[in-house]
C-alpha cells in the first residue's frame, strides 16, 4: 500500500511556518524560509519527498500495468519496487517524526 507524501509536504510547510514566526516575521513566507534559501539541508529534504513520491508513483504504476497483463512487468519487479517505496515511505516518515520531536525539545528550552 502506498501513501501520498502530501502529509509530509504538509507537516514541511507547518514547520517552515512556525519558523518563520518564531524568527519574528509577521507573516509566513511563502515558499521558502530563510534557512530554505542557503541551501543545505531544506533542499535536500524537498529532493528526498520527491524521489519518495516518485518512488511510489513507480510502484503504482508497475502495479497496474501488472494487474492489466503487461508482459514486460514481472511479479518480483512489482514486489522489490512496492518495498522500496514503502521503505522510503517508513524513513521519511522517521525523519519528520524526529523533525517535530527536535523543534518541540528547542521549543521548550528557556533562553
């Protein structure tokens, strides 16, 4: 079963926008925070969602062209790409989880 990564998109921009009040702005910038445009690691996260969601957009669909009787597309192909992108799935998952877990500890620190 393959999940969209529009939840991990969104739990992203959540963050991005508690940031950008955090740092004092009024409003949330759309598209990128500051720390988005020196690079690093938020592009890196944004590569990481979509090559997760390209990996599970292949899964489905070597899973329908299997399902329809495509004679290019073997069982065991369909198997190993459906575990990656589940595996992509589970480790992105991870990383959000430990995202907010951090941002929620730097929260409650006193300055």
């Amino acid at each position: 079963m393959t999940l969209p990564v529009n939840a991990l998109s969104s739990a992203l921009q959540q963050m991005q926008s508690m940031a950008a009040q955090a740092a004092g702005s009024s409003s949330p910038i759309a598209g990128q925070s500051g720390a988005a445009t020196a690079g690093g690691f938020a592009s890196a996260l944004k590569a990481s969602l979509d090559k997760i969601s390209g990996d599970q957009t292949t899964a489905a669909g070597e899973a329908q062209a299997f399902e329809l009787g495509a004679s290019n597309v073997s069982l065991n192909d369909v198997m190993v790409d459906s575990q990656k992108a589940n595996i992509g799935f589970q480790f992105g998952l991870q990383v959000r989880n430990k995202l907010v877990s951090a941002y929620n500890d730097i929260m409650q620190m006193s300055v």
